[in-house]
C-alpha cells in the first residue's frame, strides 16, 4: 500500500537524517515530493535507487504520488499551500514530458533561473519564492554558496500549513512544568487540556491524537521508558497498529509548546538509504533533459513547527541541486508529555505526514 511506503520512508529518513538523539523535524511529505519528482526525471540505476527508497514497485511510486497529490487540498478550514517548482538555466533544454509530468503535481510548474550568469540572483529568485510560499518562515532555504555557476537545474518542494485546533487549549492554564531532557530536568511552557480525544496504549507507547481543522490531525506519540530504543524499534507495522489501535477516551493532557526550527543534512542520509549513483558524474537524469550530463550537487532541507494553544502552524522546504561539468464518561486518563517524544503532524484521511519531530529539548 501506498501509504505503508509512506511511512516507510518517514521512519527510515527520521533514523538516518535526525540520527544524534537531539531534536529534530523534518517533513516526510516535502522531502517524498521533491524526491519523487527526481526520481521521474532519473533513469536506469539512477531511478532504481531512488524508487527503491519511496516506494516497492513503480505503480507503488505512483500511488505514493497519488497520496501526495490528495493531501495537498484540505479545503476552506485550514490554510495549506504547496509548490513544486523546477527551477532551470537556459544553459539546458527541459524534457516537454517532464514539465508535462511536473504540472500534474501540486503548485507544479517550470521556471528560469540565471545560474551560469548570475548564481546569486538565481539563488535569489529561489529563496523570494520559498519564502513567499513558507509565508516568511522559511527566509532563506539556500545559504550563500549553494548555487554557483555549474548548477543547471534546482527542484524545489515549499510547504505551508496553519490549522487550528478542533478543541483549544485554555490560554489561561498554560504554566511552566517539568520536562525530563537527558540529563536535566527543565522547565518549559506546557498547555493544559481535558477532552475526549483519540487515544491508545500498547506496545510500550502512550499515542493521544489532536484533531485540527481541514482533516489535520496531531499525534503524539509517547514512550513508556526512554525515547531512544523505543524509537529505533519503531516500525511501520507496529505504527500502523498504534495508529489504528485509537479509541475515544476523556484524556487529561499537559503538552509543552513547540517551537522548532531544524535544517537537516540529506544528502548524507540519502547516500546511508542507498541513494548513491545520483550524486555521481554516472547519474541519469536524462528524463529531465538530455542537453547534458546532470548529478545531484547537494540536497537542502529546512523544516519549521510551531504548537501553541490555538493550533499549528509549520512549513518546510526541500531543493535538490543539479550542476554538470564546467558547463467518555470514564475518568480522564492523565497524559504528562514531561519527557522526550515523537510527533507527527498528518492528513488524517490519506495518512501523508507533513512533518515528524522528535521533541528533546522544548
């Protein structure tokens, strides 16, 4: 199933990118978009190596597209705003059948960048979109210095998401609390709530589901011992029983604010989950364009995920680089989040994850 890839991918990119035990956040969806793009441009091992980390099958890649595609409209509620932008010099000529594949993608669509005569403007032109989409909070995707004049191609994924929360937490019962980091207790802003929510306990996790407007949901998920073994052990299957195991319980909740800002490294996770042939000269990227031999120079990604009383609000950012050669009624269940946990912030409907967080230090 399209969706068990899915989470295949969410789980294996959150152990290799976010390895270290610190925090982390990164989005499954923004990263599988930009990616999957890649892999209809790449050919031969290029492509295998990059359909074998998304997805089982080639039709397993499509219905993971198809899963993407129906997780970016969630209506009037909630404020989601996707683009998949290839942005081009015209140094090369693009394949009409990948613009045509491309515009089929949510926000898709083919733009010019001066990469070999001005690097700095394109890195410019990039940077001004992202943030238009990211509504501000994502500045700056691309530092100084990631596109010089041999890049030729950038593919882009920008997320936005705002939604509030179906049932608020009280503004007034937020208050310092404790929050057990490795090796210290600290004191955090921690909300307060008492509701009837999704909620399941098994397999050495506690998980609580917060429902958002537009079809978005919350999910924390919370070890019983320490975050660390419970995370690595973590699998598809044993999270698809998690998440279907969840039944509607009054939960007496204490959840920190959230406020993470996190520029992951994936071209070294890539490489660890078996993408390698597309960061060499032996590349195929001729599904883009055949003008010239293309490699991935560098993979960028820069998530952002804020959780206050009111709702969520997050955006995330993926550009892969291409250069070439110069050229109840029950008693509620007290929940304390007041130690390190994993989030997934999802499309209830079709099970996409927007962002995965592991929360240490909030």
């Amino acid at each position: 199933m399209a969706v068990d890839s899915h989470l295949d991918f969410t789980l294996a990119l959150g152990r290799t990118a976010a390895a270290g035990g610190g925090d982390a956040c990164f989005s499954p969806y923004s990263a599988a978009s930009a990616l999957g793009l890649a892999a209809r441009a790449a050919r031969g091992r290029t492509a295998e190596e990059l359909r074998k980390l998304l997805a089982t099958s080639d039709v397993d890649l499509d219905a993971h597209a198809i899963v993407l595609r129906d997780a970016s409209t969630l209506g009037d509620e909630a404020q989601l705003a996707v683009a998949n932008t290839l942005w081009a010099s015209d140094a090369i000529t693009v394949e009409s059948a990948f613009v045509d594949e491309l515009v089929t993608w949510p926000g898709g669509k083919a733009e010019t960048a001066p990469f070999t005569t001005d690097p700095e403007a394109a890195r410019g032109l990039i940077n001004t979109d992202v943030d238009r989409i990211t509504h501000g909070l994502i500045p700056e995707l691309l530092p100084s210095g990631t596109i010089s004049a041999d890049t030729r191609a950038s593919l882009v994924n920008a997320l936005y998401l705002k939604t509030a929360w179906r049932h608020p937490f009280p503004d007034g019962a937020t208050a310092p609390a404790d929050f057990h980091s490795p090796g210290a207790t600290r004191r955090v802003p921690t909300m307060h709530l008492e509701e009837t929510v999704g909620y399941h306990h098994a397999g050495g996790w506690q998980v609580v589901s917060l429902p958002a407007q537009g079809g978005v949901e919350a999910v924390v998920l919370l070890p019983d011992g320490d975050l660390a073994p419970a995370e690595a052990a973590l699998g598809t299957a044993s999270l698809k029983q998690l998440l279907a195991g969840r039944k509607r319980r009054k939960v007496r909740l204490s959840l920190p604010q959230i406020k993470l800002d996190v520029r992951t490294d994936l071209d070294g996770a890539l490489r660890a989950l078996g993408v390698r042939e597309v960061f060499t000269q032996d590349a195929d990227l001729t599904g883009l364009t055949a003008t010239r031999p293309l490699w991935v120079d560098s993979v960028v990604h820069q998530a952002v995920l804020r959780l206050d009383e009111q709702g969520l609000e997050g955006a995330a950012a993926t550009a892969i680089q291409m250069r070439t050669l110069s050229l109840s009624t029950a008693e509620p269940l007290e929940v304390a989040v007041d130690r390190p946990f994993l989030l997934l912030v999802r499309h209830a409907g079709t099970g996409a994850v927007y962002f995965f967080a592991r929360v240490v230090r909030p």
